[in-house]
C-alpha cells in the first residue's frame, strides 16, 4: 500500500527522536536510583519500539487486522512473562 | 495455467498445493508405520518384560526409553501434524475457499523439503553413537541438558534439530494457511461462508504460530546448554530446569488443540454429508473453536503440578482447565444435534467421524480428572494420563484422519476406496482401540508408572501384570487391524472405481472442482452463495445445495 | 510476471504484507519468550549487574547508533520505491547492508573481546543470557543482511520490477530486528 509522501512521517524527526530517547536511558541509569531508573529505561524502550512500528513499519496507516496480528502475541507474551514470576522471582 | 512440467517439477519440487499435500500425507504415513513399530516394541516389553519381542530381539532399558522418547515425538511432531494440518489443510484450503492455491506456492515447497530435511535428521538420530534421543518426547533437563546423564549425545543434538526444522516448516505452512484464508477468497466467499474445517484449520494455525516462539527460544536455550556450555537449565550454573517446562508446556498444551481442531473440522464436514441434514450451530461452533483456542494460552501448567512449581499456581490453572472443556463440550452437543433425527447412512467415512466423536467424549471425560490438581497428585506420571491422551490423540489423529481419507480420496486421486474393506478397518480398530485403552485407565489408577520398562520389578504391579498383558494384545491386534486400510489405500490408487466429481453429493466447493482437480482447480472461479450446509433444503429440489450454485433460474437449480 | 502475493486480496491488504506481518507474529513470541525467561531469571537472581559490568557499553552503544540508523535508511529505500527513484533505492539499500553488517562487525568484535577475558558461554547464567539472546539477534541480522544484499543486487540491476514492494516487506522485517535490539541494549547493557 503507497502512502504517498504527502501523507509520511517525517523519517529523520522519528530518528532524532529515536536517538534521544537512547540518550533520556542513558541519563538515566546513571543519575536515578535504580527502581525509577528501571521503569524510566523500560518506558523509553516501550516508546521507542512503538515510534518504529507506528512510523517506520507503518502500522499508523494499516488496516485494523494488522494490528491485531501485531498486538495480539504481545499480549501473550506478558501472560507468559506474569505466569513465569511465582516461581522464578518470589521464589528464591 | 497449464503447461507440461518435467516429472521433477510434476511430482518432486511442485508448488501445486495438492501435490505438497500428498507429499505430505506420504511422509506421514511412513512416520506411522515407524511409530507403530515403537509402539508394538514398548507393549510387547510391557508384557513380556525381558523376552525375546518377535521380529526384534531383546529390549534394553535405555533402549526402552528412547521408544518412549521417539514413539511420543513422532506421533505428534511427524505423524499428527503433518497429516492433519499440511496434508488436509494444503489440500483443502485453497479448494474451498475457491482459490487456484495457495497465496505463496514455493514457500509452500519450501516447508515441505525443511519438513523433509527434519525427518531426515530424525531418522538419522537413530543411527549415530548413543542412539536416538532417549529423555522423553517433552525433553525435561536436566536429564536432557547434558550427555552424560541420558548416555545419548548426538542423539538428543540432532532431536533438537529435528524439531527447530520441523517448527520452521510449519510456522512457514502457517504463514500460507493464514493468509491464503484471510486474502485469497473467491467472491461471496465471506468469513461466515467458510466450510467449519477451514475455521478449524486456521485457529489451529493461529495457536501454533504464537505459541511455538517460547520454545523455540527453549530448544536454542537447550541446545546451547548441551554444546556450549550454557547453564540455563542447570542448577550448579545458577539455571532454571522448571523454566523449560514452563516453556514446555506453553507451546505443549495449545499444541495439542493444534491437532485436534483439523481433527474437529474433519468430522464436521462429514457429519452433515451422511447426515443430509445442515450442521447444528455453525456459529456457536466458531466462537467456542475461538474461545477454546485463546483459552488453550492459559491453561498449560496443568501438566506441571507436580513439577514443584509454586503450589498457588494450581488453583488458576485447575479453574481455567476446567474451563476449557466447555467450549469442547460445546462442539460435541451441537454433533450430536447434528445426527438428531438425520436421515444417516454410514460408509466409511462417517463410521470413523462417529468413532472420533465416542472416543474423543470419553478422552475429554478423563481430562477433567487430569485437570482437577487434587485429583492429579494421585494419576500424574500414571497410566491414567496415558489412557486419557490416547482417547483425545488418537481419536483426533487416526479416528478422524481416516475419516478424512476415505471422505477426500476420491477428490484426492480420482478414485474410490472399497467400501467393506473400508467398514471391517473401522470395526477392528474401534474393537481393538477401545480393548486396549479401557484397561489401561485401570492400570493407571492402580499405580503404574509411565516410561517404566519393566513393571515386574515393583511388588505392587504384580497384580496388574495380566491386564498389560490383555493390553498388548489388543495393541497387536489393533496394528494389525491397519493391515485392511493399507491394502485398500494401496489397491484402490491403482484400481479403484474412478470417481465423479461429487460422488457424496456434498455441498463445498471441493467438490465442485474435478476429481482430482487439475493445475488451477477450477475451471471457472467459483462465485459463493450461501453457506456450506444447506442441506435438505427448500430451496432446491435434491436435498443438496452447492455453495456455488446460483439459484436465478428453475433450470439452474435443477442441474 | 504476476506476483500472486500483490495483486490477489480479499481484505484491501496486500497478500505480501499479510503473510509478513504473521511471520514477525512468531518471531515477537520467539523473542519474547527469551526476553521474558531473562528477565525473570534475572529478578529472581542476584549477581548479575557485576557480570553485566564487564559487557563493552560503548559497543552496544554503538550498535545501537549503528541499528537505529539502519531502519531509517530502510525506510528511506522504501520511500524511493514510493518516489519512483531506483537510484536513490539503491543507495539507501545500500547503505542499509554496509550499516548492518557493521553491526555483525562490531558484535563479533565483542564477542572475541570477552570470551578473551574469560567470558565465554559457559561463564555463568548471566553469560548464557547474554549470548542466547545478542546470538539469536545477531543470526537474525545476518538474515537481513542477506535479503538486503539480494534486494540490493536486483534493485542496481533493474530487475527488482515488479517487486518493489518486496523493499517494504523486508523493511518490515528489518525494523522487527531493530526493534528487539531497542530492548536488549536496555536489559543487558544499562542495567
């Protein structure tokens, strides 16, 4: 499907964002205390992933079935991810 | 759309979706011969513990376990699969959809030959030193994570292959039931027109395609441990062995929904046929076949109870097992509504689909015991779980496969099979299933472990021992209840009656199409009208109703 | 040549990107199941922030640089597709190959570095983790690379048409593999 350049992001923007976002993780696993720094680095790569998705992948312009088929496993990976923590992190 | 392609491009490396099923269902019946012979060496040493099994030799404890391991891992990975999903759905899909094949025909051949270089490895793991993988078809560490404890090394490394090339094929053969399904449709043919196969088909797809990721990353963890020296399943290197189970079993369980939904949609396509009579609610059908398969995600430590997991794992996962048996029970209500006050006939085909429907009631039946936590701290690793997975496998695999291969023969190689050859294999194999796997729920429940070799060396067995023995009989004589299909499946390619295109005055637009369908399968396109199973209807003169026919005129409806 | 996966589509989507789209479906279970392993392995463990000190972050920092720029390049090939300019195609996919195998250069550097010092897989679980998953990353870019190079190959040629779309679906994948990195790098390099 053509998007046609009126209607495209603007590719080198997503990549100055992109690049400082790394920069924000950075900074922050220096200068924060390690709880807050976790969750910061792990909100920016959330972000980050969905700035390459949503422009570079094109998923802002896609018909809903192509985000189901793209959120859909993210989904069962976090069930898979919260059903693993019983008996590996309060365990030991 | 029809030139003359050399024999190679013909037969071998062909991208027509029906001759990829057929190289399929080959490999697949050879794989079944194999696991049959696994099976008829592990009961006759069950039996006879310690003898001479005829036509063998003696049986070797560790020998015995790689039976075990090879009998499990075949009849799922290389028997089940490849018949049902890519032999009947290669050759299904595209014809009933009213599509010329599939969306992406040498990827098609593409999983085929990586199908074929996995059976390869498979069979090759057989003959180096150590023998074939021996740690169990569900491969626990840390038995599995190093040589020296199972004595097998590159055994176990090429099993591991074995399957990461069989899981590639199949995502692959997915990718193409998926999107031939979703895009490539002939017009009319809108989602709720789909033949109940076709739905079956592709949630079957959808599950194996999100759930074999997590082990595919565990067999790399696995085999990373066995030759590199990684410790992710070994504990004196800071490892996990219940991870890989998790793992496991995340892909395990909907893996087993994987094969029993074609399964399923076998049975539902026939049912109707011999019934003359629409499928009872095709509707609910699809949404219980949705709701089972995003359950089928949530329910996989039922086979962990007792791995030592945390115990509050138990009650959820009991709640959601139970759970799931709705939706299943579902589909077994509405069969039943099916053949309620039917006018029924029973060839062959729709003998083995009311023989999958008996034996799959009774293996659900036995699952909720297995479900049930309390319940399963007494029959874990019991034979009692064995029975169960038979009734569901088996039912799923070789009740409802021949099912679909006496139904789909004609359409397949343009011939008939023998119709009482046909009905003396299903009367011996139910007979003889049935003899076998009832007793052995008992032997179960009376304590006998699985994967044991020798059930003599334990004082409390002793007293069962009669019933393995009656067990492998009847398993002898079950096998050699196959002998009546080969010989027809072998004769009737070569000399069946020829057969019409609609030889079961069916309604899906297989049966549209020659038989068998040439390069191309139609003619003409199909246009799509109505739903699959309009049967008996008012609206037509026979009591059959082509989803293709249009009904513009009186003359139209009476062809 | 017709391309069955272009032009045949019930939904408006075309076949190609479909059947892209469920392959990289897979593959965020695949990842996600060993970034979901580490990281409960890892919470419930200690030790693992001093073996991860050892790891090269100006490195890793690299390749992050190294990977993020690639997927512009990529996009920027498929928007000369779209631009109808197979030259500038050409040198963005170009661009795109040399940027990732730059990234296979300086992960093999790494790796020689510290399996030098002593890290090798078999140093601890950590370690395991580490190659598990930058491994499995690193295969996958090779794979990229190769599609790239072949696409390359045909698009200097001029025989990429009709096939263009081709350049969109392996960006598609290209951007997946970058994605994954966007959450190793964090898991395994800032923590």
């Amino acid at each position: 499907m053509m998007i046609g350049e009126q209607n495209r992001p603007n590719y080198f923007g997503i990549w100055m964002a992109l690049l400082g976002l790394v920069a924000i993780s950075i900074a922050a696993s220096i200068v924060l205390p390690k709880s807050l720094a976790l969750l910061l680095i792990f909100a920016v790569a959330i972000a980050k992933a969905l700035l390459v998705a949503l422009n570079y992948m094109h998923l802002k312009y896609e018909k809903l079935l192509l985000y189901i088929i793209a959120i859909v496993p993210v989904v069962i990976v976090i069930i898979l991810l919260f059903a693993l923590f019983p008996d590996f992190v309060f365990h030991r | 759309m029809s030139e003359e392609l050399s024999f190679w491009r013909t037969y071998v490396f062909s991208t027509d979706h029906k001759t990829i099923a057929k190289q399929y269902l080959s490999l697949g019946l050879f794989w079944a011969l194999v696991g049959g012979l696994t099976a008829y060496l592990m009961r006759w040493q069950l039996a006879y513990p310690d003898t001479e099994v005829p036509g063998w030799g003696f049986i070797a404890p560790d020998f015995y376990n790689m039976l075990v391991t090879m009998h499990g891992t075949i009849m799922v990975f290389f028997v089940a699969m490849p018949i049902l999903l890519a032999s009947f759905g290669n050759f299904l899909i595209p014809l009933m959809i009213g599509s010329r094949d599939m969306a992406f025909p040498r990827l098609n051949m593409l999983s085929f030959w990586v199908f074929s270089l996995a059976s390869l490895t498979l069979l090759i793991s057989f003959f180096v030193p150590g023998g074939a993988a021996s740690a169990g078809w569900t491969g626990y560490p840390p038995l599995s994570a190093k040589a020296a404890y199972t004595g097998v090394n590159w055994g176990l490394n090429l099993w591991i292959l074995a399957l990461a090339l069989e899981f590639a094929s199949f995502l692959m053969g997915g990718v193409n039931f998926l999107t031939t399904t979703i895009n490539l449709r002939a017009p009319g043919m809108t989602f709720f027109r789909l033949p109940l196969i076709v739905w079956m088909q592709i949630t079957a797809a959808v599950l194996f395609m999100l759930s074999v990721g997590p082990l595919i990353a565990g067999a790399v963890m696995l085999l990373m441990d066995r030759v590199l020296g990684t410790t992710f399943y070994l504990p004196e290197g800071g490892g996990e062995p219940l991870l890989w189970q998790h793992l496991f079993w995340f892909f395990g369980h909907p893996e087993v929904y994987v094969i029993l939904l074609p399964g399923l949609g076998i049975v539902l396509e026939i049912m109707p046929v011999f019934s003359r009579k629409p499928i009872f609610g095709y509707r609910p059908i699809i949404y219980s076949t949705i709701a089972a398969g995003m359950l089928s995600f949530i329910v996989w430590a039922h086979h962990q109870f007792l791995s030592g997991m945390d115990p509050r794992l138990a009650m959820p996962f009991s709640i959601t097992t139970i759970i799931i048996s709705v939706p299943f029970a579902l589909i077994v209500f509405a069969m039943i509504a099916t053949l309620w006050r039917a006018s029924i006939s029973f060839p062959p085909p729709m003998l083995f689909a009311l023989g999958t429907l008996s034996i799959f009631i009774l293996g659900g039946l036995t699952g909720i015991f297995n479900g049930s936590a309390p319940v399963d701290i007494y029959i874990h690793d019991t034979y009692f779980v064995v029975a169960h997975f038979h009734y569901t496998l088996f039912s799923a695999t070789f009740f409802a496969g021949f099912a679909g291969l006496y139904f789909w023969f004609p359409k397949m190689f343009g011939r008939m099979m023998n119709e009482p050859l046909g009905k003396m294999h299903f009367w011996l194999t139910f007979i003889f299933f049935n003899a076998g796997f009832v007793p052995m729920h008992f032997v179960g429940l009376g304590g006998m472990m699985r994967r044991i070799a020798n059930p003599m060396q334990y004082e409390f067995l002793q007293p069962l021992q009669p019933i393995n023995t009656f067990i492998t009989i009847a398993s002898v004589l079950l096998l050699l209840s196959q002998i009546p299909f080969v010989v027809n499946f072998l004769w009737s390619l070569m000399r069946g009656q020829v057969a019409e295109r609609n030889p079961w005055q069916a309604n899906t637009l297989e049966w549209s199409a020659a038989s068998p369908p040439p390069h191309g399968n139609f003619e003409t396109v199909p246009a799509v009208y109505r739903s699959p199973y309009e049967y008996s209807s008012p609206e037509a003169a026979e009591d059959w109703l082509p989803q293709d026919r249009p009904l513009a005129s009186p003359a139209a409806a009476r062809q | 040549m017709d391309s069955r996966a272009q032009t045949l589509t019930s939904t408006g989507i075309p076949t190609g990107k479909v059947g892209v789209w469920w392959f990289l479906a897979s593959e965020i279970t695949v990842f996600g199941g060993l970034i979901a392993s580490y990281i409960v392995v890892r919470l419930g463990s200690s030790g693992w922030s001093e073996a991860a000190a050892h790891l090269n972050f100006s490195l890793g920092l690299a390749n992050t640089f190294v990977l993020l720029t690639s997927s512009l390049t990529m996009v920027l090939a498929f928007a000369a597709v779209e631009d109808k300019d197979p030259k500038r195609l050409g040198t963005y996919l170009g661009l795109t190959v040399l940027l990732g195998l730059a990234f296979l250069i300086i992960k093999a550097f790494e790796y020689t570095g510290e399996i030098a010092a002593g890290f090798t897989p078999a140093a601890g679980i950590f370690w395991s983790f580490y190659y598990g998953m930058t491994g499995l990353h690193a295969l996958h870019v090779l794979a990229g690379v190769i599609t790239n190079v072949i696409l390359s190959i045909a698009a200097i040629g001029k025989v990429l048409r009709p096939n263009e779309h081709r350049v969109e679906l392996a960006g598609l994948y290209w951007h997946f593999v970058d994605i994954v990195w966007i959450f190793l790098f964090p898991l395994l390099y800032l923590t």
